[in-house]
C-alpha cells in the first residue's frame, strides 16, 4: 500500500496538533507545519513514538517565498493526498470605531493569504492524488458579533475562498472542504487573541459546561476526509450544545 501524505497548517497548537494526531492514526504520513519548530519536532516525536509517520516543517504560511520553497520540499513525498489549512486566529476583540488596523491586517495575512498561499502551491499534488482540501474558518465567518468585525471579515474571506475554489474545481478530482467551528477551549486561541492576558482568555470560556476540545474538531475534519471519493462535505458548523449561535451561550452559575 503506498503512503498517504496530509499536510496540517497550525500544527504547533490546538486543532492543529489534534488534527495531526487523527490523520496520523487513520494511516497518513503527517507533514506538520507551523512556525515553531520546538513544538513541531516534540509533536512529530510524539507521532513517530506512537507508531506512525510524522515530518516537521518550520513555516510561516504568510511568506509565499518559503511556502514554495515547502511545496518544492513535497517531491520527496509525491502526491499529496490532504491539505489542512488550520493556521489562523483573532486578534483582538475592539470595535470598529477603535480596532487596531495592523491587528486586521495580520488577520487578513494568515486567515486568508495563508490559505490561498498554501492551496495554490500545493493544488498540482492535490490534484495528482485526487485530494481534499480543508479550510478551518469560523462561525465568525458565517455571522459576525461586536468586537469582532477584524476577525469575522478574515473569515468571511477564507468562507468566500473555500466556496469560489469548490465552483472553480467542479469537475476536477479535488474536495473542498469548509469545517466552520464555534467555541472550542484550546490552550492558545483565547490567549493569542488578549495578547497573553490570561483572565480574559479565561472567561471566554467561563461558566461553559462543555466547550468543544481540539480533537472534536480533528475528528470531525478526519471524518469528512475518509468520506469515499465522490462525497464533499461542503461545510461543517460545528458548535458546543451549550453554544446555539454566537450570541446564545450558556454560562452556568459558579
Ligand atoms: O488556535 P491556536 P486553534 N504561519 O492558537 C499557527 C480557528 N478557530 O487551534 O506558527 C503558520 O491554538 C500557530 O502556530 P505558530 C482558528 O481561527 C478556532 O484554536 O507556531 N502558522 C498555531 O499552531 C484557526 O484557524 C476557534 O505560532 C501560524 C495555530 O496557527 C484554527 O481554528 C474557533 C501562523 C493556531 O493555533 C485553529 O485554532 C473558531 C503563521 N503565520 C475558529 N500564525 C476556537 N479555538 O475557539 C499562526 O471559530 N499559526
């Protein structure tokens, strides 16, 4: 049996490094990226360790300079089978009349250019292995809230990509795969977000019972890749049961 390859974006952190940790069970050679290389080689240890193949790749998928030079790197790899593009986050949670135009502009570079670098460079591998690719937006860009018009705008952008490239696509072997998550506690996403202000990042989460966790995320993005062939799961909303929409959040008393 020849080797799958699935490339996750973000794979340093949260969804990400859950995500790398499902496809490398369902039997893909996980070529994981992100920008830093500490946590990337502990979780390619940690993969290997468990029996399956885990490749470590340094990089910042806003530079398309080194996001060629990675996909260049893939020929010692062949076609490649899955791409996840999982590196994103918010910053911030201003409005509009004070938002900090830098913190939008990043936002724009990694939730949006990060996606079109990436699933441009590697759409010719894609194409030869008859891929998936997965986009992990938000429901910040199916609806926005107050506060996070910088954020929503980012991922409305990569909804707008995920749904033209399926239209583009029609008729080719490729999926186009929209996973769209609502709260889900990871260590980082909160905390990146309030610039590393701990209380903040708690409270997002406060008084939720059951936030979703990176791996319900990552199998639910493993589930939709297994899927056979001729199946696209267009978009995926995947929320909490305590989160209705993101306006309705239940908070328990503590
Ligand atoms: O976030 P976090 P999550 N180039 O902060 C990487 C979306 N989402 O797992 O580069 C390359 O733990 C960063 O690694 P590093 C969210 O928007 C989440 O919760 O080493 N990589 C890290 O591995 C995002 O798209 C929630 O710093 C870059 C990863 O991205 C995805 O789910 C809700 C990079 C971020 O990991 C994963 O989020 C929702 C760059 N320039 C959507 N910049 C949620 N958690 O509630 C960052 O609706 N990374």
């Amino acid at each position: 049996m020849t080797t799958r390859t699935a490339v996750v974006t973000g794979a340093s952190s949260g969804i990400g490094a859950a995500t790398a940790r499902a496809l490398a069970a369902a039997g893909y050679r996980v070529v994981i990226t992100a920008r830093r290389a500490d946590r990337l080689k502990a979780l390619a240890d940690e993969i290997t360790a468990a029996g399956h193949e885990a490749v470590p790749y340094p990089l910042d998928v806003t530079d398309r300079a080194a996001v060629d030079a990675f996909a260049a790197s893939l020929d010692d790899h062949g076609p490649v089978e899955v791409l996840v593009n999982n590196a994103g986050g918010a910053l911030g949670l201003d409005p509009v009349a004070t938002a900090d135009p830098a913190h939008w502009r990043t936002m724009y570079e990694v939730n949006v250019l990060g996606v079109l670098h990436m699933t441009q460079a590697l759409l010719p591998r894609l194409r030869a292995a008859e891929g998936t690719v997965i986009v992990v937006t938000s429901t910040a860009g199916h609806g926005t809230y107050e506060g996070g018009a910088g954020y929503a705008a980012a991922k409305y952008g990569a909804h707008a990509l995920t749904e033209t490239l399926r239209l583009e696509l029609c008729g080719e072997p490729v999926r186009v795969v929209e996973i769209a998550p609502g709260m889900v506690k990871t260590e980082e996403f909160a905390l990146t977000r309030f610039a590393g202000d701990q209380d903040r990042a708690e409270a997002v989460y406060g008084g939720v019972p059951d936030p979703l966790t990176a791996e319900d995320v990552a199998e639910t993005i493993t589930w939709t890749v297994t899927r056979p062939p001729h199946v696209n799961i267009d978009l995926l909303i995947v929320r909490p049961r305590a989160q209705a929409s993101n306006y309705k959040i239940h908070r328990e008393q503590r």
